[in-house]
C-alpha cells in the first residue's frame, strides 16, 4: 500500500502510529505526519475520527489497514479477529458495514499486495473532489499465525521470490519497496532476495520492470 502512497507527492499523507508508521522513513517517505491510535486501531479511536469526516463532509480519503490483529503492540485480538481477549470464538465486526453506517458513501475494499488494483483504487479515490471515501486495505499481518477464518479467506501462499540473477538489470526498483529480504551487491550490481526472509508478499515482482523475479520453483 505504501508503495503505491509514496507516489502522490501532492498529498498531505497523515498516518497514526503502529507498524505502518514504519512506512514514513526512507525508502518510501509515504506519510507526513503521525497521530494518535486509527487506522489499523480503527476500533480504538478511529471510527470517532471518521466520524467526524462523514459529519462534516470532510475531502479526506481515509485508508483503513485491516491486518485482521493489533500488530503495534503484539498481536492482541479485537473486534476483526473473531476472538475475544480469553482466545473464545467472537462477533467479527465488519469494518465496510461499519463506515457505510457512520454515513460513507464511497467505500472500496482491496488486496493491498495487488499493485494494479491498490493504484486504481487510489486514483477512484484522488478523483473524488467533494466527498469523503475510504479505503479499506484487506490482508492478514504476515507474522500473524493464522486463523481459520484467515486461511479459508485468502490465499497464504508463502512460498519466498528468488531474483534470476542472468535477467536482473540492477536498476534497484525492488529496493524501492523497502523490502528487508531484498539484498543489492554493488559489485556485481545484482538484486537478491534472503529466502529466510522473504515471505513471498510478490510486491517486487509486480516492480520489476524485466521480470527477474518469480516464487521459488516456478519456471
């Protein structure tokens, strides 16, 4: 999601804080400012803040990370995890019924590691000049151990990239993902991936302008 933020260079991005903060510094320099509890502590504060968007007809595009778990500070449940704080079955609240109740009419869901679909997203959202939208970013917290709803709900394939060091350029665009698996040898000017690290998201496949990386074992 960040990757696809950083570029809207005419925007005052402001974020609150939590793992995602991490998405200010470099290389992606996607927020501006940092807040108290929201976005993915959505149910803490944020739906009072959205709120007040939706009250005052606020031009905001509020983008609401949902990582199914409260990364920020150790992977507590809440009320989109389907577990109460004793780990018993709960009520999953639905963060899109939810906004579409505080009154916002513009509402998309979208797989933050799809690129395309993350920047079409964007641009439905930048072309709205007189209404509040939101975003509403779907994907569990990789380091989550995964439920079963997570597992019958999307495809956890983490099977780890690999760069084919005879079609990579060196031209870094993988390195501008922030990515902490990606490796750049300055001697042989080669893009790699760290396989114990990578957790096959396939973001710097969809950057690779020459299709030097695949999932480990497809041809």
């Amino acid at each position: 999601m960040e990757e696809q933020i950083r570029h809207r260079k005419d925007t005052v991005m402001i974020g609150d804080i939590g793992c995602y903060a991490l998405g200010g510094a470099a290389p992606l320099n996607a927020k501006d400012l940092a807040v108290c509890m929201g976005d993915s502590t959505f149910f803490h504060t944020g739906i009072n803040s959205l709120t007040d968007v939706a009250y005052n007809g606020s031009n905001a595009i509020c983008v609401i990370l949902d990582n199914r778990i409260t990364g920020m500070t150790g992977h507590q449940d809440n009320p989109r995890t389907g577990y109460n704080i004793k780990g018993e079955p709960a009520t999953l609240i639905d963060v899109e019924t939810v906004v579409n109740v505080l009154g916002i009419k513009h509402v998309r869901t979208v797989n933050p590691l799809n690129l395309k679909a993350m920047k079409e997203t964007l641009d439905w959202a930048f072309a709205m000049e007189d209404e509040p939208s939101v975003i509403i970013t779907k994907w569990p917290c990789i380091l989550k151990k995964y439920s079963k709803e997570d597992k019958a709900q999307f495809n956890l394939d983490k099977t780890p990239c690999v760069v084919d060091a005879d079609k990579c350029i060196g031209c870094k665009k993988c390195l501008s993902t922030g990515c902490p698996a990606l490796r750049y040898d300055s001697e042989t000017k080669k893009s790699s991936i760290a396989q114990a690290d990578c957790v096959g998201c396939t973001v710097c496949m969809q950057v690779c302008p020459v299709q030097a990386i695949s999932r480990k074992g497809d041809k």
